[in-house]
C-alpha cells in the first residue's frame, strides 16, 4: 500500500477513536469504521491479483486481464448502484478474468493438459500453456 494512503489510514484510525470517545452509542458494532477503514484495502487487493497474473506471466495479448477495468466499471456499479450496468466489454471482462484464475489454478495444480477457451463466438481447445509467456519460469514459479 502506498505510503500516503497508510497515512491516511491512521489519521482516520485516530480521528475515529477520538470520534467514538463522543459518540460511544453511535456504530457499537464497529460497521462504520470498518466501511471506511476497509474500502483503504481495494487497491492493495487488485495490485496484489494483478501480481499473481503478472508472476504466473499470463500472456495478456491472448487474454484481456483488467481488474482495475472491472473493479471500477463492474464491482463498483453494482455495489453502490445495485446492479451492473453494462459497457461494450463487460461480459468479456468478467469471463477474461474468470478463465484467467481458473488458468493459474490448474498451473499451480501442475496441470499440463489442455483446457477450452471461448473465442469469437466458437469453443476452441488448446495446450494450458499456449496461455503462458514462458513455461520454463512458470514451471520454477514458487508462487
């Protein structure tokens, strides 16, 4: 996380505390704190995802993997406006990312067989690692 946002995390730690001294009767499950304190933590969250694709090297020309894309333009509208509200790629992006993970799985589960992928309206099969930069640093991968 980045340096300014942990500042930021514990001003508002110690804003809040300061706050409950006059307010013990407001929040005594502790939801407010944690909705602000905790929504500090989605950047750290896509960074991290970003980074086991990024280790596991997925080759991103054959996949279009965009967390922060689907975080902004999915997750978001349907958390704050209750349902999702679709844009061009929307359906793509989710299906890119689902498959992506499901690809790191079956490498971490040394699978090396072959897996289907939906594209351009057609099933196609292919070896797991047609979907891999490199082989030889994924078979070394400690992830």
């Amino acid at each position: 996380m980045p340096d300014g946002i942990l500042d930021l995390k514990r001003r508002l730690k110690s804003t809040w505390k300061e706050w409950r001294t006059y307010y013990p009767e407001i929040d005594k499950e502790g939801f407010l704190n944690s909705r602000i304190l905790n929504s500090l933590e989605w950047d750290s969250f896509i960074n991290k995802v970003e980074r086991l694709a990024k280790d596991f090297e997925i080759d991103n020309t054959k996949l279009n993997l965009n967390f922060r894309l689907l975080k902004n333009n999915v997750r978001d509208k349907v958390a704050h406006e209750g349902r999702m509200i679709p844009f061009d790629n929307a359906h793509d992006l989710l299906t890119s990312l689902k498959f992506g993970l499901k690809l790191i799985l079956l490498k971490k589960l040394n699978y090396k067989g072959e897996v289907f992928y939906h594209e351009n309206k057609y099933t196609r099969n292919f070896k797991i690692n047609h979907f891999f930069k490199d082989e030889m640093k994924i078979a070394n991968n400690k992830v």
